[in-house]
C-alpha cells in the first residue's frame, strides 16, 4: 500500500497536495461562520449529482418535459426524493448564498486583497440564481410556464436589444419546444459549467489569501483537518436535514392531516401541464424571487419607464453597488456603509417576500365577516366619483374612510381569487397525474390531450360559458326547504344528476312545474306539466318508480351501473308501463312503440344515453326532441364543435375515468361564479381521447370506473355537426 | 544551461516573431470554424420571421353575451413548433359585444405588462391580472394606477356569417406601443 503510495507520489505529488489541502493553517482556529462557503460547495454537489440521474430521465420537448417528470415523480422508485432533494437543494443553495455574503461582507473578506475573488462570488451568485431560473421551467408545467413567461417577457424591456434578448433566450417568438431544449442547454451545461469554471476560480483565490480572520486571533491556530472540516461536515449535515424535512412537505401537513405516506405525494411539486390557453391566475415566481415580482408593483403608473426601472436599471444598480464593495470598502466609514447597505437591501428582501406572501395569502386569515358590511357598498358605489361624492354627502372624512376600507376590500377579494386559483391549480394538477396514471397512459401528443379530452375538466368550464347562462348545476335534495338563488334564477332545468333516478323522480313529480325542472320555461304550462299533475300524481307510487327506473336506464349511467344490473325486474315492468300506448307512448315514442309520435314529444328510446343526450345539445330541434316546442334552446351543433358537445355531454352523464379505488362522481361541482373566467380548451379533434370512456381498451379498465359504451356512432340524430365539421375552423370550437 | 543566458540574435529574433505569430493566426482560426459555426445556429430565432397572423374563426355570433360582458375563447390555431405543425389553442381572446352593436371588439388576454393571463371580474365589470394588479375597464382601458404601460391589446376582428374570426397576434409587453412579437 504504502509503496503504491510512495509511487504515485513520486509521480503527481500528491502527498503534498492532500497535506496542503487539508492542513491548511486556519488563524484564530476553526469557526462556525467560516462554514458556508462549504455548505455551497456541498450544496452544488447534491445537485451535480442528482441533476445528473434526472438528466438521464428527462426529455425537453413540450410533448415529452411535463411527461418524463411526471414519470420521474411517479412511476421510478424514489424519484421523489431525488427530484424533491435537488429542488429543495436549489433553494437552500439561495439561501446559503444570502448568508455567505452576508458572512463576507461583515467580516469585511472583500477588502485587499481579496476583491477578484469577491466579485467571483457574485459572478458565482449570477450563476446560481440563473440556474434557479432556467430549473424552474424545465417540467414544462403550468407553474413554471407562466413564470417563466413573465421573466423572459421581461427580458424585452431592456432597451435596444430587449426583443433579440428575448427571442434567443425563448428560442423563437412563442414559446414551445427549443425554449425547452434551450433552457435545459443552460441549465445542465452552459450555467453548471460556468459555476465549476469560477467555483475553481474562487477556491483557488481563497487558498491564495487564506481565511480572512479577525485581528488579534483570540484563539490559538489550528489546520483545517480535523477542526474546521467537522464544523463544515455537521453544517452540511444540517442543511441536508433541513431539505429532506422539506421533502416531507410539513407545511402542508396541517391542512392534509397528517404527512402522506412517502412516495410521489411528497417531494417538489409538479403542476398541471402547460397550456397558453389555460387561464393560471396562481401563477407566481419562485419563493425566492418573489422580492423582484413584489417589486414590479411598485411602479405603478410608471409606464415602460417604470417597468424599465423596476426590471432592469434598479436590480442592476443594486448589483453594481454589490461589485463596487469591495472599493467602497478601502475606506473604514466605506465598509459600515457597506454592511448598512447590505442589511437595507437584505431587508428589503425580506420585507417585499412577506409583503408578496400576505398579499396573496390575507384572505386565509382573515374572515369574510369583516367585510360584510362594506361589500354591498362597495357593489353599488365601486370607485365611481359621482355616487361616492352622492352617498356621503360630500363628507370628506367618511369618503376617506370608504376608500381606505373599499381598498381594503379589494385586496380581500383578490388575495381570496389567488387562493381560490391555487386550489384550482392543485386539482388541474391531481387531475393530470391521475389520467397519466390511467392505464391507457399518456398518448404521445402528451398530457395536455389528456386534460383537453378530459369531461372532468373540460365540461365545468364548457357548461359555464354556454350553458350556465340558462341551466342551474346544483346538488339539491327535493324536499329541500328551498332552492339555491342559482337555481330559482335559471330559465331552464337543473342539470345536476340528469336522466338519474333522484333526477328523474323529481321531474315527474310537483317540481316539474318548479325552477328545479321546467317552472321558468315554455313547457310549465305544456302538456306533460298537465300529465304529470294529474294524471301521474293518481299512479301508484311503486308504479312511478317503475318507470322512473327503467328511463333512468336507458341512460346506461356509469354511476347507477349496479343499481340497474339489480332492478332488471322492475327496470323490465317499467319498461313496460312506458311502451304502455295508454301511458307515455301515447305522446311518446319508445322502441317500436309509439312510432308515430317522433316530432310530437321527445323521443325516450335510449333517454339521456350518450348518443341521446349529444343529439339533444347538437340540436334541440330534431324530430327526435323539440321539433315544434322547443323553448330558447340553441342548437349547439352550429355554435360547438362535436367535441366540445361531447365534453358536455360526458360530464353530465358523470362518464369520465376515475382511478380506482377513489370516490367516484358528483364531487365535481360546477361554481356559477366560473362563469366570469372560464378557460375552454377544446382540443383537436383527431387527438387521442385517453380520459375517453371509447378510446380505453375495456379490458384494461378498472371495474368501478367506466361503462363500456356501446353507443353506435351513427344514432346521432343531427346532421348539423357533422357538415359542420369538414368546414375549415370547426373545431375551433366557440 | 538557462535559455536566458543565450543572447538572441537577429536571425532568432525575427524567426520567433514568425513563429508567434503564425501560432496566433493558427490558433484563431482553430477557435474562430466552431465558434462561428456554432453562432451562426445560436442566433438562429434572430433570422427567423413569424409570418403575418390569419384570420382563424373563434365562436360564432350568438354564443357572446348580448348585455356587454365580455367573454373569454380559446383560440384555436395552425402553429409551427419547431418540427410540429398542429392545430391547438395558442392563447385566448375576451370577446365583447358592446350593447346594440352587430360586430364585437376583441382583446388578447394576454397582460400587455409582462404576460399573464388577464382575468375578467364580473363583480367589479374590470379585467384584472393576477400578477402585478394591473386593471382594464371592459373595453380594455387601464384604470390608474396600474403597473402595465398601456391598455390590453385589441386584435383584428370581422364577422364573416354567424361566425366570429380573429387576428390572433402576440405582441411585446412592457412598452407602451404595440409592436407585433417576431
Ligand atoms: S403581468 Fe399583468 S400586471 Fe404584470
């Protein structure tokens, strides 16, 4: 051994160099603040070496980024915590480097001779947060998309070369794949080169000056081994502590009840794919930088100029005060401005940080109580002059106090849009990763088909826009005392568990006549108002039943599956009732039965089946539904693409895939108040429908979750959409 | 022996200016190929020039709310990414149909501040984007004292039939005109 040693020696030096290395003589001895700059070094290389495995999973394309961190996330055993570990680490790298800084300038290290070596800090600070930056977009997810839009958007700004700046950094004028494969040249090659290039750069200036300490030591000297590197070890150690508890997600704990159990739960969060057309109101900066967002809104009114000055000249000033220390510093008043400087800037940090943070999260503690007495006026007198000057009489006093509480108000209603947005966000978030996780799994058009294919997201938002205007969606008990505002209002039928059995033991009963059912409408003083109040209201309620089972089975709803299978013996005697020419074939058409009644009443043959309930939506005015009576009902063939009808029609019929295992159905409530923002992304018609009850393959299917639908294609009964489809922007759906 | 102690002659003089600077032309050239190859393809997105926006059809007339409240669409686009062509939702638009007019105006909702997307507050009748607070009055106005250096972005829009069609366009943020992204 020794020998082996010996020669080695004898050719490279080595001995020599180890013992320089490790006995370097530390004055003063070991210290705990000398221990950052390690910390640093430790840090970079938990990410060398996890960016490195997560390099050799990822893939930058728009199709392929999301998919193969997603895959990281959630289909390799611990990638998890590989990918938790290196964004965690990232940002206690920002951390770290706030105190090495802060740790150099009170000690006064950039002072003669060590300047070069301090400004190789800050180079090495550039780096570090550009890293941040370009990590941050690589899942390609909703999060780090519009982020990063707003970052390179304000890279434009800068004058003259803004736009060319932008258009390298992006790769282009939109934002798609080679802002993916440029990003990730950055992130994984130009950025960590760079940061070793100076990083050896600065370690060797470092070792050329020695530890800077302070005059006269207090202590005795000792070498850097053993003394010194445990103290930097054990602060290792604890920054190693501090992100694998971060791994852990304890924030989120409270509000979860309790810590999930290790796996993909936990670690760094991936969000919903990207989609430009996707409103993401929760969009926000990392933690880090939301100092510079925070900031942004202080130029107000400012105009380009403020913008300019808020992007760029102010943070480059401030930069430039930073390399200018070390000169400011020869002098000793220099080096007490430098430390006020460093903490004013410091503490500007912290204070634009939490000022962001309550601004966005105040709603959470504060009760809507509050300001129920300022709301209504608020409403009605908004910042309009006028009626301010009107209501208080020209008081200025109370118009003071208005606006300040109006101001306050607003700030309430925003912070609890952004949390609402947040919450919107995670469930987009759940929803993608639960249809990855589906056994059809991701197409190769990537995820974003998945959600845009998917009735669970798309239908809410396409009901709000185009439906919600007429048709009330709410859960209401029939013996309810009363109805929901949203539901007395609307002109039309609640939607909410169509074609069920409780849907339809309401609509033949009294509340056909009511807002639930056809109160507001033409057909409260048709004739099946007239049947079912007096005639039905005679029948033996088990009769009712009867019938409202075996409609309700037509439907073939995913989520009455079992009930039908088990009620075939009434479902069959039901049936019956209904073909009866006496009872609902008389105006009806129903199988054979009652052939000549197509026009006359809507047709119950397969009532409210997929095939059905498209038809109706396409066009209400077929000779299969409405042809004579139709009340307002637009035909949506002419305004939708079919599938976007079908997007409704699926979610109505509560027909999307759940995973198993979970609760299935009517969670999904659709929030009248979506109305003002929906985002309807209608996708292309000829991608893959993996969410899609006809596109899964039945075998694979969990037992709970979707019907085989064996609608046959062709029973659409509406000719409008089909035309409408060869035309060139069908299915730019409206 | 020490090169230094060898007195240079004239010969050795000129024989090393000769070496020196050949090196120097050999070596600049060896740096110059890749590093202009490898420009010349980093700069790239700079020759690059989007081609002028279409028309592309977003709703039809009917489907926008008649009391003047604007509604947002997605839009639905032929776009070029890099080797991909396809056809998908490239953005999203608030289209408006002022009270009593036959044509609405539209507007990007993309934040002419820095590019988040605007939302509408049907509370208040004004956009607001959930970035920086900037505010617009439903025909896209800024409501002072908002951070964004101008109005929100109205695009080309015609009805041609029933149908709504779009000049969906990207344009700069930050600045106070409106100068097509390329
Ligand atoms: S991006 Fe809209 S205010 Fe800044």
């Amino acid at each position: 051994m020794n020998a082996l040693v010996n020669w080695l020696d004898s050719r490279t030096g080595i001995r020599s160099l180890i013992h320089e290395a490790l006995y370097e003589r530390i004055p003063g001895g070991s210290r705990w603040r000398y221990v950052w700059g390690s910390t640093l070094v430790f840090a970079f290389f938990t990410q060398v070496i996890t960016g490195i495995v997560l390099w050799m999973y990822y893939s930058p394309s728009t199709q392929t980024a999301w998919e193969s961190v997603y895959y990281i996330q959630h289909e390799t055993a611990g990638g998890w915590l590989l990918r938790g570990v290196h964004h965690f680490m990232a940002q206690a790298m920002v951390v770290l480097l706030a105190l090495h800084l802060m740790q150099v300038v009170i000690d006064g290290a950039y002072r003669a001779p060590r300047e070069v070596n301090f400004w190789l800090g800050l180079i090495l600070m550039q780096i570090v947060l550009g890293l941040s930056l370009t990590g941050y977009l690589l899942p390609w997810d909703q999060k780090g998309y519009w982020a990063t839009r707003v970052a390179t958007n304000l890279l434009s700004v800068v004058p003259g070369v803004g736009p060319s700046l932008q258009s390298l950094v992006v790769g282009g004028a939109e934002y798609g794949h080679h802002t993916l494969t440029r990003f990730f040249a950055l992130h994984a090659g130009v950025l960590p080169g760079a940061l070793i290039f100076f990083l050896v750069l600065h370690v060797a200036l470092f070792r050329r000056h020695g530890i800077c300490y302070r005059l006269p030591p207090k202590f005795a000297d000792t070498s850097f081994w053993p003394d010194q590197v445990l103290k930097d070890a054990v602060a290792c150690l604890a920054v190693l502590i501090v992100v694998l508890v971060m791994c852990l997600r304890p924030a989120e704990w409270f509000s979860s009840g309790g810590m999930p159990p290790l796996g993909p739960e936990l670690g760094a969060e991936l969000s919903a794919p990207a989609d430009p057309a996707n409103q993401y109101s929760a969009a926000r900066p990392e933690w880090y930088f939301l100092f510079l967002f925070q900031f942004l809104k202080f130029f107000e009114g400012g105009g380009e100029y403020g913008e300019l000055m808020g992007a760029v000249v102010v943070p480059s000033l401030v930069m430039l005060l930073l390399f200018l220390m070390p000169i400011l510093g020869r002098w000793n008043l220099g080096h007490r401005f430098n430390i006020g400087m460093l903490m004013i800037l410091l503490g500007g940090v912290l204070y634009l940080t939490v000022d962001a943070y309550y601004e966005d999260h105040q709603a959470a503690w504060a009760s809507a109580e509050d300001y129920e007495e300022i709301k209504p006026l608020v409403e009605e007198l908004g910042s309009d002059e006028e009626k301010i000057q009107a209501h208080f009489d020209g008081d200025a006093g109370k118009i003071e106090q208005y606006r300040r509480q109006r101001e306050a108000y607003q700030r309430y209603r925003k912070s609890q849009e952004y949390l609402r947005s947040v919450e919107k966000a995670e469930q987009e978030a759940q929803r993608a990763i639960d249809l990855a996780s589906a056994p059809a799994g991701i197409p190769t058009s990537g995820a974003i088909t998945l959600l845009r294919n998917d009735p669970k997201t798309q239908g809410p938002k396409l009901f709000g826009t185009h439906c919600a205007s007429c048709h009330s969606y709410e859960e209401v008990a029939l013996d309810a005392e009363s109805l929901p505002p949203a539901v007395e209002d609307a002109t039309a039928p609640n939607l909410h568990g169509f074609a069920s059995r409780a849907w339809l033991s309401g609509l033949l009963s009294e509340h056909f006549t009511g807002p639930l059912y056809f109160g507001n409408t033409a057909h409260a003083e048709g004739e099946m108002a007239g049947f079912v109040v007096d005639t039905l209201s005679e029948w033996k309620p088990a009769d009712v039943e009867k019938v409202v089972m075996a409609l309700s089975a037509e439907a073939q709803l995913p989520t009455q599956q079992q009930a039908d299978a088990d009620d075939a013996e009434q479902i069959e005697a039901g049936r019956a009732l209904i073909a009866n020419e006496e009872n609902c074939a008389m105006c009806h058409k129903f199988g054979d039965a009652g052939d000549y009644n197509l026009g006359v009443a809507p047709d119950l043959t397969g009532y409210g089946s997929r095939a059905w309930l498209i038809g109706m939506i396409s066009n209400p005015n077929h000779q299969r539904f409405y042809p004579d009576t139709n009340d307002r009902m637009p035909a949506f063939g002419e305004r939708l693409s079919p599938h976007a009808i079908e997007m409704i029609a699926d979610w109505l019929r509560g027909e999307w895939y759940e995973p198993s295992g979970a609760e299935r159905a009517d969670t999904d409530t659709f929030e009248a108040d979506d109305e003002a923002s929906p985002a309807e992304a209608d996708a292309a018609e000829d991608s893959p429908a993996a969410g899609d009850a006809d596109s899964e393959p039945a075998d694979s299917e969990p037992a709970d979750s979707e019907p085989a639908d064996s609608e046959p294609a062709d029973s659409e009964p509406t000719g409008a959409d089909a035309e409408d489809s060869e035309s060139e922007d069908s299915d730019a759906s409206s | 022996m020490s090169y230094e102690s060898q007195t240079p002659d004239q010969t050795s003089d000129r024989r090393g200016f000769f070496a020196a600077a050949s090196a120097i032309v050999i070596g600049g050239f060896l740096a110059i190929v890749p590093t202009a190859a490898a420009l010349a393809v980093f700069l790239n997105p700079l020759r690059k020039r989007a081609g002028e926006a279409k028309f592309v059809r977003v709703t039809t007339l009917d489907a926008l709310p008649t009391d003047g409240t604007p509604r947002e669409f997605p839009v639905i686009a032929n776009r070029v990414d890099a080797w991909n062509r396809s056809r998908e939702p490239v953005g999203a638009v608030y289209l408006r149909l002022p009270q009593g007019a036959d044509k609405p105006d539209c507007l990007s909702a993309t934040c002419p501040h820095a590019g988040c997307f605007v939302a509408f507050d049907g509370p208040s009748d004004e956009f607001k984007c959930p970035c920086h607070n900037s505010a617009f009055a439903v025909d896209g106005a800024i409501i002072p004292p908002s951070p964004s250096p101008r109005p929100m972005d109205s695009l080309a829009c015609k009805v041609e039939g029933n149908d709504v069609l779009v000049k969906f366009e990207d344009f700069y943020t930050g600045r106070s005109d409106k100068v097509v992204k390329q």
